[in-house]
C-alpha cells in the first residue's frame, strides 16, 4: 500500500517515473539473499537509476510470448521426460 501511494503521490506532483525492474525486481532478491559485495555493487547505482535492469526471454517456438510455451512429458519407465 505505501508503494502504491508513493507512485501515485509522486505521479500527481510530475515527478519522473521511477524504473521499476531494479527497484522492484532485483533489489529486494540482492537484500534479502545477496552477498554484502553484490550489495555494495550493485544497490546504490540501482537506487539512483545509474544502471537498468531488464529480463529477457525467448523460448522455441513461443519467442517472447510466455503465455504460448507448451510442455510435454514421455513417460520412461517410472519417470517422466
């Protein structure tokens, strides 16, 4: 909820938006499980937006449309492939 009314609060006053990917995303994951050197490295350039961060995925014959990846398992003996 404070995130949410930050955005907004920040979003009426004109301020620029914030990139959400390494605020978000990768920020908490190096706080919560990050070595302090990844920490020192790499949290204060993500606060003050000096560095992006981005996610890609391409998968076969689904590209970047997760939403269109198919799976199958055969069965090989008692497991599945």
């Amino acid at each position: 909820m404070q995130q949410y009314i930050f955005e907004e609060e920040s979003a009426e006053a004109g301020a620029p938006r914030l990139i959400p990917f390494g605020l978000k995303m990768v920020a908490p994951v190096l706080m919560a499980f990050g070595t302090p050197e990844q920490q020192q490295r790499f949290l204060p350039p993500i606060l003050s937006s000096e560095i992006w961060w981005c996610q890609g995925y391409s998968e076969p014959g689904a590209g970047s449309d997760l939403a269109s990846l198919r799976t199958r398992a055969v069965r090989e003996g008692d497991h599945f492939v």
